[in-house]
C-alpha cells in the first residue's frame, strides 16, 4: 500500500483536549524523573528505561483508546501505562490512585498494578485493557496479533495498540507478526517509537531502508511516518488508523520519530549521542512545543500552564508518598500467589474418573480407537462445547495435521476456527499468548517438539509468566499441542523429546499422555483449564489403539494411574515408555518378578503421593524416559522419590534413558540410542540385585 509521511500539522484543537494532553505530559515527565531520582539514590531496586520525551507518543495514541480496546507495551513502558490510566480516569482521585499504583508497583509493594512481582519492566492493568509490558524486544507483537485475532473472532470493534521501539523491526517476530495480521485482517495498530537508537545503535546502521514504516509494503498494508513529538499529529495518525481497523480494514504500521532524553537504562551514559544532537531534540521537547501553541492560540495563560505543571508535580508527589511510606511490601508468604489458574477439577472429579478407569479395564466390551481418533474427538467436543475454542497451526486444515489428529474438523467448523497459518512457530505460540488473555481458548498445533525451540520465548517468557509477572490478575487458557519422540528415522530434528526443558518453567503445565483414553481425557481437562499446558503427544502411538468409552470424561491433571499393581519394584514411566514398562512386566513375571507401573500422564503437576505410596509397597525404582539421561527429567524424579521416600528404598534408584547423542536417522542406530524393552528388564534385574 506504499508509505505515507503525515505533513505538519495546522494546529487547531479545542481547549480542553490541549490542556490536558499537557497535564498527562507533565505527569509522565515528573514521573520519570522522581524514578530516575529513586534509582540513583538506591531507593528502588532493578533498572528502569525511562520514557522522557516520547510523551507525545504515548498521549496521542492512547487519545483513541475505548473501553473494550487493548494495548500491549515494552520495557520502555511507563509513559504507555501512565497515559492508558489518564485516558481512562473519571475523576482526579481515581486519577491519583492510578499514579499510586504505578509508583508502588515500581517500588515493588504489594499495592503496585502488578502486586510487585513485574516492577518497571511488566507493568500491566489487564481488566481494562493494558495486556502488559515485556523485557523482551518485540516480545508483545504477537501478543497484540493474539488480542486482534480474538477481538474479530468474538466480532467486537475494538482494536489493539501495540507500542515497540525501532529495534524490534529487525527482530523475526515482528515479521512473523506483521505477516499474520495482514492475510486476516486484524484490528491492530504497531506504533514503532523510533527514538533512533536501538540501545546504543543507531537505526541508520542496522537498516537499509529510512524509515521503519517502509516494512509495511511488504505486507501490503498502511506505513505511515509522523512526528512523535507532535501529540495531535500521533492521535490524528492513530485516529484514522483506528477507524480503518473497526471497519474491518486491517491492521497499520506508525512509525513515530522521537527520541528518549535519558540513556537506555540506569548505566547508559549516551556516549554514543552527542550533546548538540541531544540540545536540538530538546528544543522540540513535546512539552515545549505544545505549551508553545497553546499560548499562541491564546487557550490559557503562562499562568494557568505553571498550574498544570505544579498539580501534576503534586500527584507524583503524593504517589512517592504512597508508595514509599504507606504501603507494605509483599509477605513471602505469598510468594506462589498468581501462579496457576485455580484447578477447576477437585476429589469429585479424579474420584469420578478413577471409577471410569476401572470399569472400563473390566469392561472388554468398550470401544477400541486409536490414538490420533480419541485426540480428534476431543478437539470436536470441545469446539462443540465452547465456541471460544479454536485451533490454530500448520496444515492442521484439508491436510489434517502432520499425523491426522485434525482430520475432518476443517469441514465441521470451517476456516475461522480451523485456523490455517504460516510456518511461524514462535507466531503461533505468541498468537495463542495474546488470545488467551482476551477471553479466546486457543489450541495451537507445533507440528514437531523439536520447533517449540523456535517459540520458546513466547511460551516460556511471555504465556508461562504473564500470569505471575502481572500479579496473577489475568488468565492463560492455552494448549499448545505438539509431539515428540523417536522411532520413525526421521533423525536428530524431529525425533527430540525435550519435556525436561518445559517442565523448567513455572506457570506452565506439562502432560504426556500414553493411552487413548488418557490422551482424550487429558485434552478435555487441558483446554478447560485457565493455564497455559503443553500437551505433548508421541509420533509412535498415534495408530495404538485402545478403550475409550463414548460417553462425555475428563481427566483432571496431576493424577498419575497405576496402570498394573505390583510388590517387587516400580517403574516410573509415561508417554510412549508405559508400553515398555507394561512390556517388560509381562516377561519378568515370568521370572516371578512382580512388577508396578505407574504412569505419571502429566509431568507437571506431578502425582507425588502415586509415587510415594507405590514406593513403601515396592521400596524399589526403576524410572524409565526417552529423554536423555543428562539431566533429562528422569533425574527430576530421581531426585523426587529421594526426597520423599528415600527411607522406603532398598536399593538404589536405577535410570534408563535414551543415550546423550543426538537421534541418528539410521534404524539400527536410533533403537540402540532409545530404551527397548530389554533395558528395562536389564534395569529390573539390576535393582532386584
């Protein structure tokens, strides 16, 4: 669609709008300059980056903010939140109150936005539209892409301002994001605040192109370029972008040129700016500039202008107040709270589908289904059941998914919720991030474990602890499906198996279910949960067959199942690795070994008590995983069953896991490199010892 430079403004405005675009200028500038005061005198803690002199920004672009729209926001990330909660103030207590909460939570106090666990880098007001600020360049784009998508599956009219600096338009995920919100149309406005330095690096030197907003031609939509020290050129911009996006034009690209009077952060000391470079941005100083006009247009006197700037210093000084000397810090009682979603499944539940379990192991009659169908019908049941469900990912449409797990769900609910996308993985888990906060429940597909690597900032650093970071005060209901593991020769990219690696993460769950009737039970839980699971399903299992009862189940997550009791030793295992236990089993009771397998069904929340019961019975172990040994997860459960039920043990604790080598595509060599059934008898053997 080209790029649009916005020409200088005339400058007419009504009065009231002028004068309190310089009272949230004033606020913001007072504001950053106590914290500035704060940091230097080690009255707060961590770092700040700093928002002077790009109020204009901030302030004419949130002008256009409704109830019902979202932002999402950077480190940089003050002046987003500052204006976002002027905009919206009714009243100059609630106004102040605003102002309080932003200082405390940046003094880390329990009455900050966040409660104290984001500070000045995850700043967020989830219940009126502010998503949150990220300490990860360009981490928020795809949240915002998420917030956009979900606004026009739920057919609102709002739309999402995503705030970033210059340096995340070289970053992959604004591509990846850009791209997404263009082939669907979504109500999302990216504001680049090109204060032209990405930390210390100027934009000329990193980029080929002038202006960040030629990036949009590349995905034919709006680039506009406007003066960020200009407050009425940035609103009128976002303004007309707005009303393009709630008439269901797409998304556009802004590009506001600034520049940030303080360094990068607390240790930045600008000597990559030169002071006469520094002095003639100043002398454009949004402040100046807009006090300047509204004298010349004779709206208020020098007067009435000191007064503004006295009433917000006098704000800001009451927020210190607050913030310093009345409110308490967090207890370290509460150090967990904001976590996890509270279960939505109890005792009745796990009660009711342990009774289910056992009648259908006794029932012969049941119907048998493979694996890919019982994930199939979960998917199906739960669309029918809640039409915020929906799914997203690659060739999971006409195709069906890489092994058939979505086979036929394109045809019964159609393109909107069978949601075909790009190969963008870390777009994908970004997308799902964003939805999720905004009252959709995505289930994402990455096609092979081995790519969540390719989106683990945004699962581990944005959907794992949005959460937490913003005071537990929004939920993530979110399932990333994907699936892992060896056995088809496909070599060492796609034959990982890397749940040690999300288990690492608090705020998100882990499930690995072995059965048919487990996999659909467990998908059912996962999606009706308000947590964000990574449901990791294994490439061999997909044709195993299995009971599965017809009637309407779900598995709450955290309970382990005894899959066969036994006296004489446990094997911890899950996922594909149960089948070898029960295997194993089979042949060493032929030798009078009798031997329990417990299937753990998800990593996270672990079914501690299954294991320690299973334990004092046995008082061996054998933990079984295709993981490698190398602190693969199987060392977690080692170290788990040591420390609750170290006095039941009679013997050492035995492993088997796959050999530390990358997976060879060779067959003789991958079945050498991952447990058999023969490692788990010699693990058995060696226990009994």
């Amino acid at each position: 669609m080209g790029t649009m430079l916005v020409q200088e403004r005339v400058w007419t405005f009504p009065k009231t709008e002028a004068l309190e675009y310089l009272r949230q200028m004033w606020e913001i500038r007072l504001f950053e300059d106590a914290v500035y005061e704060l940091l230097t005198t080690n009255k707060i803690k961590g770092t700040v980056h700093l928002y002077a002199g790009e109020e204009a920004v901030a302030i004419g672009a949130l002008a256009n903010f409704r109830p019902g729209d979202f932002i999402t926001s950077t480190h940089r990330g003050h002046g987003h939140c500052l204006a976002h909660g002027a905009h919206l103030a009714r009243s100059d207590a609630e106004r102040q109150t605003h102002l309080d909460k932003m200082m405390a939570e940046l003094a880390g106090k329990e009455t900050g936005y966040s409660r104290g666990r984001g500070g000045s880098m995850h700043i967020a007001d989830t219940s009126r539209g502010n998503l949150g600020a990220t300490g990860i360049v360009g981490g928020n784009i795809p949240v915002a892409t998420g917030a956009g998508l979900s606004l026009k599956m739920q057919k609102r009219d709002g739309i999402v301002l995503c705030f970033f600096g210059d340096g995340a338009v070289n970053n992959g995920i604004f591509h990846e994001s850009l791209n997404m919100a263009s082939i669907w149309n979504l109500p999302v406005i990216y504001i680049v605040e090109n204060n032209m330095y990405a930390m210390s690096v100027p934009w000329h030197t990193v980029t080929k192109v002038p202006d960040a907003a030629h990036r949009a031609n590349a995905y034919d939509i709006p680039g506009v370029v406007v003066d960020g020290m200009d407050v009425f050129a940035v609103r009128d911009a976002v303004g007309k972008a707005a009303e393009r996006a709630r008439r269901g034009d797409g998304p556009t690209l802004i590009e506001c040129k600034t520049y940030r009077w303080y360094g990068h952060s607390r240790s930045d000391p600008r000597a990559y700016r030169t002071r006469q470079e520094e002095a003639q941005w100043k002398e454009r100083d949004p402040i100046l500039v807009l006090s300047q006009k509204i004298l010349e247009a004779d709206l208020a006197t020098q007067t009435e202008l000191d007064e503004i700037e006295q009433l917000a210093r006098a704000e800001i000084e009451r927020a210190l107040k607050f913030a310093l000397q009345e409110s308490p810090n967090p207890d370290p009682k509460n150090l967990f709270d904001g976590l996890f979603a509270p279960s939505k499944f109890g005792a009745a539940e796990i009660e009711t589908e342990r009774a289910l379990r056992e009648k259908i192991r006794a029932d012969k009659t049941t119907r048998q289904i493979p694996y890919w169908q019982a994930i199939n019908e979960a998917l199906e049941e739960e669309m029918k059941r809640d039409e915020r469900v929906f799914v997203m990912g690659e060739d999971i449409g006409i195709y069906g998914g890489a092994y058939g797990a979505t086979r036929g769900l394109l045809e019964k609910f159609g393109p909107e919720r069978i949601r075909e996308t790009p190969i963008s993985e870390s777009a994908i888990a970004g997308v799902g991030v964003g939805a999720a906060m905004t009252g959709m429940r995505p289930v994402n597909e990455i096609m092979y474990i081995d790519f969540t690597l390719l989106s683990a900032d945004q699962l581990a650093n944005q959907g794992a602890k949005n959460r937490y970071m913003f005071g537990g005060k929004s939920i993530m209901p979110f399932v990333l499906r994907t699936e892992g593991g060896a056995g088809r020769g496909v070599a060492a990219q796609h034959s990982q198996s890397l749940e040690a690696i999300w288990t690492h993460f608090p705020g998100l769950y882990v499930v690995m279910p072995a059965t048919p009737y487990d996999a659909k039970g467990l998908l059912k839980a996962a999606i009706r949960q308000d947590n964000l699971v990574m449901f990791i399903e294994h490439k061999m299992l997909y044709g195993e067959k299995g009971p599965v009862p017809e009637e309407e189940y779900i598995i709450p997550l955290g309970v382990a199942d005894v899959k066969r009791a036994g006296n004489d030793v446990t094997i911890i295992a899950y996922s594909r690795m149960v089948l070898r236990a029960l295997e194993a089993a089979e042949e060493l009771a032929n030798e009078g070994i009798d031997v329990e397998v417990i299937d753990l069904r998800t990593l996270k929340p672990l079914d501690t008590a299954t294991l320690v019961t299973s334990v004092q019975k046995t008082g061996r172990v054998v933990i079984l995983s295709e993981g490698y040994k190398n602190t693969g997860f199987n060392a977690e459960l080692l170290a788990t069953v040591n420390d609750l039920a170290f006095d039941y043990l009679d013997a050492p604790i035995v492993r088997v896991a796959s050999a530390d080598v990358p997976v060879p595509a060779s067959p003789a060599l991958e079945e050498y490199a991952i447990p058999q059934t023969r490692d788990v008898i010699a693990a058995v053997r060696k226990v009994m010892e």
